[in-house]
C-alpha cells in the first residue's frame, strides 16, 4: 500500500512538472496582441463588427511571417501598457507613438509610421490654433496618449480624458470643451466619417507637437519576439508592403 502511494506522489509530481512547459508550448505559436478599437484608420471596428485597420492588418502579417496564430485583446488605450508588463498580452498594435518615458516599460520595434498631430475646434468659432493658444482652455484627449501626456506635463490648461477618441471630439462638438488634442491621421478619418462631426468641427493646427513615430512594443524580456518583429518590418519595408499598406489606410505611403 505504502509503495502504492509512493509511485502515485512520484506520478503527481512528474506530471506537476510537466504541466507548465506543456502550457507554454500550447502558446508558442499564438501572439496576443493587445490594440484599441476607436483609432481610425490604424485600429477600429468595421461594419462586420471585426477589427480592421492600418496596425490590424500590419500586425496579422508580421504574425503571419513568424508562423504565429493571432488573437487580438481590444482594450481601453490606458491599459495596454499595464496589460503588457502583466503578461496579458504579448505585443501591442495600436498607433503606439514612441517616447523616452514608454521606453523604460516595453521595447519598442523600428518605427513603421510617422504621424502628425491635430487640435480641433467647433467651426466659427476662435479657438486655439497651436499648443500654447490651448493653456487657459478645456482640452479634450483620449487618456494614456502621447497628446494626454504632452498637454498634462504642459500645465495650464484642463485636461478632460476619454477612453475613446470620438468621445472626445463629441465632447467639443457639443460645447463642454474648447478644443481637442489628438493624433491628426485620426481625426481626419473621424471628420470624413462622421456626418455631424464634419459639419460641426474643423481642424485648426495640423503639425507635429509631440513626437508621432509609431511601432510595436513588447516586454523587455521577449528579445527574440523583438528581433523577428523587427526582421519581418525590415522585409516588409524593403518589399514595398508598408508603402503599399500606407496607401490603402491613408491615401499616401
């Protein structure tokens, strides 16, 4: 009986052992992705209901030439950083501007994207037309961004902060702010697409305030992710994909 049990705790154990090399390699061949769904053209939702978009598309086919199967994770701009440091997911797609601060969090890939920034305003009106004219002002962004941290390590202003970036456009259309801060590609895709938001809002600066390289980040920890990223951008770019792709989502490369 005794020697029973003791071949039954050796099994036990075997098996313990086993189990959490035989979780990770049930995942090797996955990449979760973490991206945003309210950043037209880069991450949205089409009319399907499925995730579509410059970084959507861009991130599938880096996927696609690791032999990874990818899940995406959508989830509010501000936690996409926290979500990575946890493990949650292993990479994140989502319009992710670089910057020194980020950097100490993830690891970031080449840049694949450079944007621009824009402050809107409601038409007619006399609003703000660069970033010192937003001081004394109410202030629209979508929380966690590269304009948030801009305007908030700026001062002198009233930051209002929105999970999503139409939200915040909305929130000057209809009066409750002066101006809002977002990354320009965005906003021109929001004032194309939506009927009252072009009517009722113009975009009176267009330029680069803040830094606007975009790329993918990852855990520090995960090199070898970084370094094949890294490889299928540098493939990708050298094919003309990324001029290609650019095209598609923003009418230039």
């Amino acid at each position: 009986m005794r020697k029973a049990s003791k071949v039954m705790l050796v099994l036990v154990l075997v098996l313990s052992l086993c189990w959490p090399a035989a979780a990770s390699e049930a995942r090797v061949g996955v990449l979760r992705i973490g991206t945003e769904s309210s950043f037209p053209p880069f991450a949205f939702r089409d009319d399907t209901g499925n995730l579509a978009g410059f970084d959507v598309e861009l991130a599938k086919t880096v996927a696609s030439r690791l032999n990874k199967e990818v899940v995406f994770v959508d989830m509010a701009f501000d936690a996409l950083l926290p979500a990575l440091s946890a493990g949650k997911i292993d990479m994140i797609a989502a319009g992710l501007s670089v910057t020194p601060e980020r950097s100490k969090r993830a690891e970031f890939s080449r840049p694949y994207f450079f944007s621009h920034d824009a402050i809107v305003t409601r038409k007619g009106e006399a609003g703000p037309r660069d970033a010192v004219g937003l001081k004394g002002r109410r202030v629209t962004v979508q929380a966690g961004t590269i304009q948030d941290e801009y305007l908030t390590s700026m001062g002198g202003l009233e930051v209002l902060r929105f999970q999503r970036s139409g939200e915040a456009l909305r929130r000057v259309l209809e009066g409750g702010a002066d101006a809002s801060f977002m990354d320009g590609v965005s906003v021109e895709r929001y004032l194309a697409d939506d009927p009252s938001l072009g009517e009722g809002l113009m975009v009176a600066f267009s330029g680069r305030i803040t830094a606007e390289a975009m790329g993918f980040a990852v855990r520090k920890i995960d090199g070898v992710l970084l370094e094949g990223v890294n490889a299928a951008l540098e493939a990708l770019s050298a094919e003309g994909y990324l001029d290609d792709l650019g095209k598609k989502w923003f009418g230039r490369s």
